[in-house]
C-alpha cells in the first residue's frame, strides 16, 4: 500500500516537472518579487515514520537545485539584493540539533551558502530536544508494545498496526493532542507521558547543539531564537510569552553574546498582540509557518514547511509548491 502510494507520488511529481511546473512557479516567484523561506528542521539519513528528517541526499539536491535560480541570502542580507535580478531565498532552520553543524552546514559551506538556525533556549542549556521532538523520538524506536501503553486523560487512539501510514497518523494525532494546549495544562500529560518512555532504557533523544557547538557555526549563518520553551504561545497568556521572551533575550546578551533581532514561533502557534510585543522589543523579522510566500521588506514572514520524497518533489517545494492550484494561482 505504501510503496504504491509512494511510487504515484514520484510519478506526480515528475510529471509536473515535465510539464514545466518548476519554470512556472520560478516565473511567478521573480514577477511578483517574492521571498522564498523554507523552513527545515532535522538532516539525518535514518528515517522516523512518525516525523520524517530530511535526507541528506535530499539537502544536496535541494541545494543544487537553488544556486543557479536563487539568491541564497539571510535576513540581514535582505538590503543587499541590488544587482541581483534572481529572487531571494532563505534556509530558515528551527530547533538547534547538532546534526544541522554535523550535516547541514559543511554541505552549506561547500556551495557557499548561509542560513538562519533559530535555537531554542531550554534545549542548548539541557541538552535535551523539545517534548514534541522527545516524542517524536521515543515513538521513532520503542516497540509496539511499549508504544501501545501510552495511556493519556482525553486521547483515546491507538497504534491500531505497524503500517508507516498508521505510525503517521498516530503520531500527528498524538503530537498536536499534547502540544495544542497551555503549558500549565499539558504538564501533567507529559508526566504520563514520560512514565512509559522512561520504561525504554536504550532510548537515545535527538542531540541537540550546545553552546560551544554554536560557536562553532561560522558567521555566515545567522542565529535566532525559537523560544525558551517552545511552548504553543496562542494557548499562554501575554505576560507567559514576556516572560518567555526575557529569557530568550538574557541568553542572547549574556550567554551567546549575540544581538537578538530574528524569533520563530514555535509550533506556528501565535497571538497578534505578541507580535507587538516583539516589535518592541527590537525584534527585526519575525517567523511563522503558513505555506506562503513573504517579501524582502516585511518584517513578519511566512515560511513554507520543506520536506521532499524524491529530487522532483523537492525541486518544486524549493519553489514554493503545495498544490496544482498554486501553479496556476493568480495571486500566490
């Protein structure tokens, strides 16, 4: 079921290649003067069914791909488009793991490209991944028994089979029923939670960057913040998120030693008086997720979610692709 699933997807893609759908898309990107951000998160070759990384394979075609028909740029380098008649582009990565220095960057350095890394405060300090991620990671090698423990106050689904489309499923469902609420709230969830990972001894959580490690990224690579906790913050009061905010902005002064001037929402999750609150704060560009495009001289941007199965899905989502409609989109 899968593996036919899989192999229509690729033919999809590639026909929409042949039929020209990558210079269309180009097209509409260069007329309408629009900013490209894709937005990535983990590089690994090994796959997790309940929240796939990117291949590095993936991430060397992708980068091939953009070099000729982009100005791969940073936010601070948005000022500094004249002369280049090619569309911006940004590689807007969340989260802070390590494989983004491991992988990631020698793969950037060899095309000679920068990129944006938002890291989250409480992962660089702990050395731990964010819950979701921690999930997403138990639930990536832990076995089905174990899995079918998991037994949480108002979420009554199962892991009903072993198939990568119910893993999926299940670990979406799981994902969004645990992280869609206030911190206060999910914490005695997550107790749960935690019970039955704590039952898997050889558990190994995804590494993420420390801050000795950050040094390590050359400057050509901006860094930003994804929060301190990476909390839902359409669920948390404003004074939750100022909070918040404060220690995101301490770390930056007195840990990094790094001007704050880029904040990625976590879990595209928002409230609009928080982004007056950044405003104030001197925050210059200001993340989101949506599937859209943005604009160089916006200081509030849409990032489209980058994954790719094959090197024609991925050339296509490199321009902004999430449907037929948008190839013939009169306004994108």
């Amino acid at each position: 079921m899968i593996r036919g699933q899989q192999t229509l997807k690729h033919t999809f893609f590639a026909l929409l290649r042949v039929l020209g759908g990558e210079g269309r898309l180009l097209r509409m990107v260069s007329e309408k003067k629009q900013l490209v951000i894709l937005n990535l998160h983990q590089i690994r070759s090994k796959p997790n069914p309940y929240w796939s990384p990117l291949h590095p394979g993936f991430f060397e075609d992708l980068l091939k791909f953009i070099v000729p028909r982009f100005n791969v740029t940073t936010f601070r380098g948005l000022s500094e488009q004249a002369g280049d008649s090619r569309p911006p582009l940004i590689l807007s990565f969340d989260d802070g793991y390590y494989d983004y220095l491991e992988i990631a960057v020698p793969l950037l350095e060899k095309f000679r490209l920068p990129s944006n890394q938002n890291v989250i405060v409480d992962s660089v300090l702990a050395g731990q991944p964010p819950a979701t991620v921690r999930l997403a990671d138990f639930l990536g090698q832990a076995p089905v028994s174990l899995i079918r423990e998991i037994a949480l106050p108002g979420f009554n689904r199962q892991l009903r089979n072993e198939s990568i489309e119910e893993k999926i499923i299940f670990g979406t469902e799981l994902s969004r029923f645990l992280k869609l609420r206030p911190r206060a709230e999910a914490a005695t969830l997550w107790l749960e939670m935690e019970k039955v990972i704590s039952k898997f001894d050889s558990f190994k959580p995804s590494r993420m960057l420390t801050l000795a490690e950050i040094d390590q990224i050359p400057d050509s690579h901006e860094i930003g913040c994804h929060s301190a906790g990476h909390d839902s913050m359409e669920f948390e009061s404003p004074e939750f998120f100022d909070h918040d905010f404060g220690v995101c902005k301490k770390f930056f002064d007195e840990r990094l030693k790094r001007p704050l001037t880029i904040y990625a929402f976590p879990n595209g999750s928002w409230r609009s008086e928080n982004l007056e609150s950044l405003r104030k704060h001197g925050i210059r560009h200001i993340l989101l997720v949506g599937d859209n495009y943005s604009r160089p001289d916006s200081a509030v941007h849409p990032r489209f979610n980058y994954y790719a199965g094959s090197r024609s899905e991925g050339r296509l989502r490199a321009l902004g692709f999430t449907s037929p409609r948008r190839l013939y989109a009169k306004d994108s």
